[in-house]
C-alpha cells in the first residue's frame, strides 16, 4: 500500500473503510470544547452509546421485579454471565465452555495461578517479560513466595537483546529450553503494554509444553486487537480486562479461558465459591464444592450486572463488526501512523539519532493497533501540547507516547490530524 501524508489520501481511506461507520457509536470527549482526537482506546475504550440504555434496563428491571429479577428480568440475572460466552469465544478463538465472564483481571490471575501454578522443589520457574505491568508483576511475586520459593530466583525476565526494544521469538523459545524441567510457567502478556509488542503464543505455548510447563497469557492488550486462537494453539489459560479494547467501561466485569483438557478435571485444585459451583445444586447450600463444567467453575460470586449490562452493549457492537474485519483495518490503520511518524522522521536524516524512534515491531504480526513512540528529548512535553490541541495520548515514565489507533472508533484522518499536530510542534 503507498500511502500519502495528505488530509484528502486520509479523507478517501476512511471513504473506502467499511468499518467507518463504527465510530459514530461511541461518545468522544471533549477538549477545549472541541471533539478529542482520542488514542487512548488501549488504556480506557470509550463509551458506547448503547450503554446507558442497556444499564437502564437493568435498573428498571431491579426496580420491578426487586429478587425476582434473577429469574424473570430480560435478561435473568441467575444466568446472565452465559450471554458473554459465544461472543467472547469467538474473541479468543475457544469453545464457548473455556471462557467465562467474571471478577477483575488481577483477582482473576490470581485464582488461575492457584490452579496453574503448582510448583515442585525442582520444577518452580516463572518465565514472564521483562517489566511486566505491575499488578502482574506483584501477582506473580506473591504467588511465588505463597509457595516458600524466592521471587529473585523463581521469577525470570525476559529482556531484549543489546541495543533492542522488543524480544525475538526464537530468544523467547531458546530461554524457555534453557529452563526446562525447572519451568513451571510461561506467563507474558498477549501484547505487552509498554511496547506493544505481540508475541507469538502459539510457538511459545508448544514449546513451554514440550519442556512440561504451562503457558497463560495476560490478554489485558490482546483482547479485542488481535485475532487469536486459544483452543487450537492449547494455551493453557488467560485472563483478560474489559474495559480496554472492549469498551466496556471503568473497572469492568473481567474474563477468563481454561483449555477444556483442563476445565474438564474437577481435581485441579482450586478456591472455590459458589458461583463456581454445578449451577444445579448451586442453591442447594450444600457441603461439598462440585465445580461448573469448564471455565465456569472459576468463578467465585454472583454477576455484577451493572457492569455486565454495559459490557453486552459493548460485545454487540464487536460482534457486529466482526474481529477479522476489525483486525483488516487495524493493521492498515496502524500502517498509516507508522508511515506518518516515518515521514516525520525522514527531512531530519542529516541529524546523527532519529528525533522519534518506535520501540514497537514493524512487522505487523508482531504487534496490535498500538505503537510506542521514544522521543530522543522533551517527550513529556510533546505529549502535553498535543493535549493542548486536542489530541489525547498517553505518557508513560521514563519516556514514552503510547498510541493506539482503534479501528472501531479511529479514523485514518484522525492519524493524519495527528501527523499533522506533531509535525507543528517539533518545528516550534
Ligand atoms: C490494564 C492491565 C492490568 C490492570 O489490572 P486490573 O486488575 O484490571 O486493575 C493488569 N495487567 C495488565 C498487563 C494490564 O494491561
């Protein structure tokens, strides 16, 4: 594809997007009484416009029918995580029994460690990125010293070559056989937030189990930006979080998968509560947990339905636009901006180190929708006035503007508006 840095090239792109559309969905904020050109879809999605009716009807629901809401509200409430199932199958590429809707990402992690994470005096080794996001970070520590081990010995970093931002594959492969019969656990995110690196989980999971070990990812980055297939690459398990690429909402309703080889096993140890529990004799009260057939027998609580309800409003829309069409646009999208900051780069190629350096992968296998740009100076500051003129990005310490184009809701003028702005400030 030859692109063109021109308003009308961008304008005769998003003519041509059949996903365009899309955007009018969703509300955008505001700034300086103007819409916001909105990048931040990777950290917070925005709101659907559905959504407040979707809440409304739980609220009225609740207001009419008080506990008979469970059984007799539109959507009753004793079942209403079972909605989520085929949609969020579809996301990950499982069968509609390995996922399941429930509790928050880290709670979540948590619990599938408890399960996936039994670790032998010989065999107890965590292999995860390096700097991982630091709820997972802590989560792995405190399980690590849970099980009496030392988190500087148990938990090993992957780091990028000498001179490189992301990690190789075959680097990522090479450590997992080097750790062998001590790896317990491959866990890395799907996407890893700082870089946005993608990695492969598919080699990585086939390899993680040819030395006895598991594999679960993190798909906080992945989940609603990649096409994935969990069930055909047997990943073990992965938790997710809603309210990024899908738009969910603040703090909502998180998810998780377990490969059915082990949602089926009713030993794997566990923490139980009663959500959990075969939903036919969930109110018996009895003595004796028996779990849910498959990803369901995580869940601990009843569904928190105000956060559900939006999350519905949100999944229709995915489902209506369909991932793979998504993903088609994503990469051209994300193309365009990678072309863009290119473009910045090129008239200052007399200077000695490029102004703007992208730390994510350039092949689009190897990363989703979101590119992590390194400012050689006043970083922080570039991020600031592109607030000023409308354009919210997202700094992260020590040095980088994380941005990710969203193909349900971004245009390809707005990563030429974007360009644009830039562009203006550098020159300043
Ligand atoms: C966003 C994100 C989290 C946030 O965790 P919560 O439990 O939802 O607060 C955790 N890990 C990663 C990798 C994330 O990107």
């Amino acid at each position: 594809m030859n692109f063109i840095n021109t308003l009308e090239f961008a304008q005769q792109q998003d003519k041509a997007d059949s996903l365009s559309a899309f955007r009018n969905r969703f509300f955008f904020p505001e700034l300086n009484g103007k819409e916001a050109i909105y990048f931040c879809g990777n950290s917070l999605g925005l709101q659907p416009k559905t959504a407040a009716a979707a809440l409304e009807q739980e609220l009225n629901d609740w207001a009419k029918f008080a506990v008979e809401g469970h059984f007799h509200a539109k959507n009753p409430w004793f079942s209403y995580e079972k909605m989520f199932d085929k949609p969020l199958a579809k996301l990950v590429g499982a069968k509609p029994s390995e996922v399941c809707t429930f509790g928050s990402l880290t709670n979540n992690l948590h619990l599938l460690m408890v399960s996936f994470y039994r670790p032998t005096a010989t065999r107890f080794k965590i292999l995860c990125e390096e700097k991982p996001f630091a709820s997972d970070q802590y989560a792995l520590e405190s399980q690590v010293k849970f099980h009496g081990f030392n988190p500087n010995e148990a938990i090993v970093e992957l780091k990028p070559r000498a001179g490189e931002y992301t990690l190789r594959t075959e680097d990522i492969l090479a450590k997992i056989e080097e750790l062998n019969d001590e790896l317990a656990l491959v866990m890395i995110g799907g996407v890893n937030y700082y870089t946005g690196q993608a990695f492969d989980m598919k080699s990585i999971t086939e390899v993680a189990h040819k030395v006895g070990a598991l594999a679960g990812f993190d798909l906080a980055h992945a989940m609603g930006n990649l096409v994935m297939n969990l069930h055909d690459w047997n990943v073990d398990f992965a938790c997710w979080c809603s309210y990024k690429y899908l738009n969910s909402g603040p703090g909502s309703v998180a998810g998780i998968f377990v490969h059915e080889s082990h949602g089926n096993n009713a030993n794997l140890p566990r923490f139980a509560g009663w959500w959990g529990n075969n939903p036919n004799t969930r109110f018996k009260m009895e003595k004796g947990f028996v779990p849910a057939v498959g990803a369901d027998g995580w869940q601990l609580s009843n569904a928190p339905i105000f956060s559900m309800a939006v999350h519905k409003a949100a999944l229709n829309i995915f489902d209506e636009a369909g991932i793979e069409n998504l993903r088609g646009k994503s990469e051209k999208l994300t193309a365009y901006l990678e072309f863009i900051v290119e473009q910045i780069n090129s008239p200052r190629s007399n200077v000695q180190s490029p102004k703007i350096t992208i730390l994510t992968p350039r092949d689009k296998d190897q990363r989703g929708c979101q590119l992590s740009l390194v400012f050689s100076e006043d970083g922080k500051q570039v991020h600031e006035q592109l607030l000023k003129a409308g354009i919210i990005t997202d700094w992260r310490n020590p040095d980088v503007i994380r941005l990710a184009p969203v193909p349900l809701y971004n245009s390809f003028e707005d990563v030429w508006r974007f360009g644009n702005e830039l562009q203006r400030i550098l020159n300043a």
